[in-house]
C-alpha cells in the first residue's frame, strides 16, 4: 500500500508540510533503457516518475552511482553510467547517462545492467539526508548484425533421380540480435528450375525429376527477418549475407564394369605347344567416376629377386586397395607373370564428440523446423564423416518435440514449444559409424525461454459486476476495486501495469486512481457534477511487443441511477499492437498473433472432381476478443486460379471451406498453388498467410495416339529372325499406369490365306 500511497499523494506534495521521512525515492527500483550504439541519456520506462521530492530544508539535492554489477571483462556498471538531477517544481528528476569516454553499449555483449543509486540532500542547516534505490537498465537492440552461415561452402551430392521435393540439405545460420532482428530468412540470389531453398528452416529441396545438370552452385541469400520486412528503410537494414551450396548429381545407373586388357605376345614355335603361354591379362573393375589418385604406391628394389612395395607420403590410400603386379624377364616373354595383391589396411575409426553435454537455448515460439544447434562428432578418418549417422535414444518423454538430422546433427524443432507446460527438455545423442559398429553418446539439455504468447486475463467475477457504487462517506484514497490480473508468461513479459481511460474519451479528469502495479483503484477528487462514470482499465505486460486487455466497469454515486453496462464487458488481447507504418525516425514492433493451424497445406485432389466438391478446410485461431478475434478467409489477390467461367478455387469467407469452382485438368495444370489469407475483424486488421498446393491427381482419361495413323515399312526377304522392322510413335498423356503403354499385334489374312508371324 506504500507505493499506491505514494501515486496518489504526489499531487498534493504542494499543498502541505513534508517531513524528514517523506525524503525518499518514488520506488525502490526502476526501470530505464538505452538504445543500442544511441543516445547517451537513458529513457525511464515506468509510469512512476523517477526521482525525489524537494523538502522545504533541503537546498539542494544530487544523484550519485555508488555501486553497481561488472560485466565479462571486469568493467563495473558504476564506471560506465552517471547520474543527474533535473528540478520541475517541488520535484527533483533522476537523469541516468553514459559517462564519457565509454564505448558504446553493445546489446550483443551485455543487455542488462543494474546500478546503485544515492539521493543526496542539503539542508539548510548544512546537515544531510540520504536515500537509496535500485536502477534496472535495459539496452534495446537495433539492427547492427548481419547473419552468419555455419559453413560458407556446402558440397553435397544428390542422386539424379531423386523426386520432387527431396531434400537435398538443411543450412544454417545464426544472427546475434534478438526479436525480428534476429530470425534469418534464406532464398536463392538467382531463380533455378532445378532447386529450391524454405525461406524459414534453410532446406534446399529438388524441384524436378530426373535432374538434368550434373554440376549445380546455389548462391543462398541469408537475411534477418526486419531487414525483408523494412527494405526501405536503411535505418533498419543491414547488409545479407551469402553462401554457396555445390550440388554433384550422381547417376548411379551409368555404374558399369570396365574391362581392362593388357596383350602379351606368344610364341607360335613347335616347342611353345608344349607349354602354356599367357597371351593377355584381362581385369575387371567397376567405373564408378571415381577420381582418386592412383600414384599412392612406389616399387623399390631391394636385391635382384626382392622388391618392396610402399607407399608415397602425402597421397591419400584408398580403402583395401588392389595392386596388379607383373614380373618378367627382358630376353624371354615365357616367364612373364603377374600377381594381384589386395593391401591390407588398418583402420583406425574412433568417434568421439566434441562436448560432454551440450546446452541450447531456444525461445518457445520458434516456427517448427527451424535449427536450434547441432551437435557434432570428430572422427580419425575423413572419410568416415560421411558414415556418421546421428539419432535421438528413446527416452521417457514420448512427446520431444526436437529431431535430427542423422547425417549432419542438425537439431530442430519438430512441434510447437509451450514455455508455460515445460521449460527443459533433456535427451541423449547417439552416434554411429555405420559398417564398423563403433558409436558414441552426448547429452543434449534444451532450455525453452519465454515469449510474450499470452495476455493478461481478468478474473471472470470482474466482468460480471453491476455498477460499482461509491459510499457518500468516502474520502479520497478509499479502496474501490483490485482489477489485478494473471498472466502466464513470467519475467518482464508477465510483468503487468495497469492504466485507466474515460469512455467515451472525455478531456476532463476522472475521479479515480490506480496502482499501476497493483490494481487497486482508489477514490480520487469528486467533483460535483457527475454522478456515474464508465471506465477502461487498459492491462498491459511489459513484453516485446506488449500484450494487453481491457475490462469496462462502471461506478456511481450512492443514491443516484448507475449508467447501463456495455454487454462486452472483458476484451481480450486489443489490436494496440498491430504493425504501425511510423516515421523515419521512430522505431515500431510487428506482432503476429492470428496463426493459421499449419503453415503450408497439400492435398491431392482426382482430376474428375465434381464441380462443387469441398475439398477442404482451412481454420484459424486469435486470441483477441469480439471483432478483433472473429476471422475471415480468401484468396490472396495475386494467385487467383480462374478458367473460362471464373474462379476455379474458392474460399468461403466464415467457414473457411475450400471449394472446386470448376473444371480440373491435370494434362493443362498438373498442380495449382494459392495463398490463403486469414485476418480479423480488427482496426487496423492484422493478417496471416499459408500456402496451399493442390495436386491434381490422373484419371485415365485420355487414349493412346499414334504420331501416323498409317505406316508403311519395306522387309527385305533375307531379314533374319528378330530383325527390327520399325518403330511405332504413341503419346499417352495421362501419367503414371494410365500412361504407360503395352503394344500387340492384330493379324489379319494375307490374300493367299497365310498368317505372317511378326
């Protein structure tokens, strides 16, 4: 009750004697922030104005940092700021800035400070008053990093006849701001009709089957997120980052066996048909491409019948590598010979990890498939990289929402994260060498951190009241109401003030107070003309962005008639944070609080489809209340499908019911994508996107043609048996087993009666 006191008797410091003990701070802690390599003077960000009130003895009153916390190189917040007063009237402000002569604050390598503030009072009769307060200082992140990819070069092969949409690689990056600063978006710096990227997760995905290119360089654009979204802004922006992706497409059907031929020369004399002679020797080994240097081995001499085989430092020996190894005299090919030796080779394939335990840190409204770490196992061979597979061991959580990569050990987030159900998670990795059987484990802890996903919620009981009447006999300061709320997400973002408006808005003063951090509502001055009055209280959290609800009430004079309650009495999360478009230079925060169930859709829809057919439904959620929270749906403007008659997709705007509008024909458009819009009835509304791709699956609609109705060959009569004839040109334009064609032969009778056997 102190700090509410406090609120509501600062208006009449004026109007009466203070005491010795009323030289205190208006709170024992406050809130200030910088802005990241901005200003030198701080911006207080509680409601409360931040300082003390001026005595009649004092005569003067100063501000001293006396203490404070050290950051990682040892550098004490009492070094970097200083304090400063500013008197308005019987009031003296506190001022926090930068001291000279410091380097900007960076947000990156410290973002939080607290400092130990003294008020220092002079009295006229040179004796002294003192007290203290607690100073949070928050630095605001701005736009100063460009993303950056794990790796600048990413090689990886892909077999050509992979399908559509295969995944061909997951990149990563990561960006050291926070918020929309910080989330990365890939794309490809040029189109390619072969490959892909997701703009949200980095995984490149084939477009097309059989990949025609054998050698394809992907240059991927990495940018954050504020960066797409305020291109024209170059405040905000900042430079992308690139990297390359080096696709090898490997055709494993063309694998063949070469055979490889070395001729010896043989003695056609009357004594050599004694004997056998060698006259070639022939190896046979696989072509599989490969480029490998083949210069591995040396032959010396050791003595005339003894050679040593050796290998050659600095070239790489294959795996169990097979040497041909001919020997033979100058004067005589008789005694030529050769022997095969297969090297033995000893393998050394220890895997371990780098870390013991592994600590990641990740912000529960991450969109799923996005990469929160990766884990990553050192191996004794290079060539064993690639054998690597990674995995999560089963573990008593069967809901863990993370996957990994089991070539890479990419984790990511594979179901939504809820901070407020749980707020680690805890599995082990397992790695392992496949063909060798050697494996190792690590422990892996996830720390979900909270974002601001939920509003404060006003009792129900509050919504439910009449009109509140004021006792005739209550003098300013009686309690009237606790509004207090309960938000579900913790720190700053389920910190909640509170804030009172007149409805309708009115330029008078109202007759009542509030704690801001309390709730309760206090009895202010009355005046004499009103007798009712019908209040917004505006809760809002201290999250970025905030959240906020709004509860009616009404109040009324004992004794005199209570104005009609609006029906809506509790409005849930307003639209007070909708994408603003402010000026140059002021800074704004985006808020996206409609979600659509599923970021993308597919279905697959036959061709034959009746006109009319429903063939799905998309829905909606918002947390808003009344108009802000009812949501529509249509079609995004720029993809809208239309054939002769119309449209051939529609969306019913209440149901959310996608419907055939016409006639579908997979031989014209074997698939169609749209863009779904959800968005509420707010002002301004606020809108979300999902894509749909609607597959337009074959019906056997369509017969075989023959390029020539009528084709005429010529046979000459000393063809063999099996001599190809001629070849016959036919197009089936349905796909798949409705496409594939089987041919047979209709006889008819020759004029001599004889069948012809084809």
């Amino acid at each position: 009750m102190m700090i509410m006191m406090m609120v509501v008797g600062l208006s009449g410091v004026e109007g009466r004697k203070m005491k010795m003990s009323d030289f205190s701070f208006t709170a024992p802690l406050y809130n200030f922030s910088f802005v990241e390599n901005g200003r030198s003077i701080a911006k207080c960000d509680d409601l409360l104005r931040p300082g003390v009130p001026l005595l009649s003895e004092c005569k003067s009153v100063e501000f001293r940092v006396i203490g404070g916390d050290t950051d990682s190189n040892g550098v004490s917040s009492k070094d970097r700021f200083e304090s400063s007063s500013h008197r308005i009237g019987n009031f003296v402000f506190l001022k926090i800035e930068q001291r000279k002569g410091q380097q900007p604050l960076n947000r990156e390598l410290k973002s939080h400070y607290n400092i130990l503030v003294r008020a220092h009072c002079t009295k006229r009769d040179s004796s002294k008053l003192e007290t203290i307060t607690n100073v949070a200082i928050r630095v605001i992140d701005v736009n100063d990093q460009s993303p950056l990819p794990e790796e600048d070069i990413v090689e990886v092969s892909i077999d050509s006849q992979s399908p559509p949409f295969s995944l061909v690689k997951c990149l990563a990056a990561s960006d050291a701001d926070a918020s929309i600063n910080g989330e990365v978006v890939f794309s490809l710096a040029e189109r390619n009709q072969e490959y892909t990227i997701e703009p949200l997760t980095g995984c490149v995905r084939t477009l097309r089957s059989p990949l025609r290119h054998n050698s394809t360089t992907l240059k991927v654009k990495i940018e954050d997120r504020a960066s797409r979204l305020f291109y024209y802004d170059e405040k905000t922006k900042v430079e992308a980052t690139t990297m390359e992706v080096k696709i090898t497409v490997v055709d494993r059907r063309r694998d063949r066996l070469n055979v490889l031929v070395e001729k010896r020369g043989v003695n056609r004399g009357e004594e050599a048909r004694e004997g056998m002679q060698i006259a070639a020797v022939i190896r046979v080994e696989e072509d599989r491409n490969d480029e490998r240097e083949k210069e591995w081995m040396n032959m010396e001499v050791e003595d005339y019948s003894m050679w040593i085989l050796l290998t050659r430092a600095g070239y790489e020996i294959p795996e169990k590598p097979k040497v041909v190894i001919r020997a033979g005299s100058d004067s005589s090919h008789d005694r030529n010979t050769t022997a095969e030796i297969i090297v033995d080779t000893i393998e050394l394939h220890n895997i371990t990890f780098e870390k013991s335990k592994y600590e990641l840190y990740v912000r529960e409204d991450l969109p799923i498939g996005r990469p929160i770490g990766r884990v990553e196992a050192t191996v004794e061979r290079r060539e064993d990289k690639k054998l690597l597979k990674y995995r999560i061991e089963k573990t008593d959580e069967s809901d863990l929402p993370f996957s990994i990569d089991e070539e890479s050990g990419q984790i990511r987030v594979n179901s939504w994260l809820d901070y407020e159900m749980k707020t680690e998670y805890s599995f082990n990795v397992m790695v392992k060498l496949t063909g060798y059987g050697h494996q190792s484990m690590t422990s892996v802890s996830v720390h979900v951190e909270d974002s601001n996903d939920h509003s404060p919620t006003f009792p129900v009981k509050l919504g439910r009241l009449s009109s509140i009447p004021i006792p005739k006999d209550a003098k300013q300061g009686f309690l009237l109401v606790n509004v207090s709320t309960v938000d579900r997400d913790s720190g700053s973002n389920g910190r909640v003030l509170y804030r009172l408006i007149s409805l309708p808005p009115s330029k008078g003063e109202l007759p009542f107070r509030i704690d801001p951090e309390l709730g309760n509502i206090t009895l202010g001055r009355l005046s004499s003309n009103e007798s009712s009055w019908i209040v917004g209280v505006i809760a809002s959290d201290r999250g970025i962005p905030s959240r906020s609800s709004q509860l009616i009430l009404a109040f009324h004079k004992n004794g005199t008639n209570p104005l009609k309650v609006p029906d809506i009495r509790v409005i849930g999360n307003t639209n007070e944070n909708a994408p603003i478009l402010l000026d140059e230079e002021e800074s704004f925060e985006v808020d996206e609080d409609i979600e659509i169930g599923e970021p993308w859709y597919r279905i697959q829809v036959p061709e034959n489809t009746p006109v009319g057919t429903v063939m799905m439904s998309v829905s909606a959620t918002d947390e808003d209340g009344g108009e802000n929270g009812r949501v529509r749906y249509e079609l995004a403007e720029w993809n809208t499908i239309v054939d002769a008659d119309g449209s051939l997709i529609t969306v019913d705007e209440k149901s959310g019911e996608i419907t055939l509008n016409g006639v579908l024909d997979r031989e014209e458009a074997e698939s169609h994508r749209l863009t779904i819009m959800a968005y509420d009835g707010g002002s301004p509304s606020r809108i979300s996107f999902a894509n749909l791709t609607i597959i337009v699956e074959d019906v056997n609609d369509n017969p075989p043609r023959c390029a020539h109705q009528v084709m005429k060959v010529s046979v000459s009569e000393e063809w063999p048996d099996g001599a190809l004839v001629g070849c016959l040109a036919v197009h089936d334009e349905d796909s798949g087993g409705n496409g594939r064609l089987a041919y047979a032969m209709e006889m008819e009778k020759m004029e001599t009666g004889e069948r012809m056997n084809y």
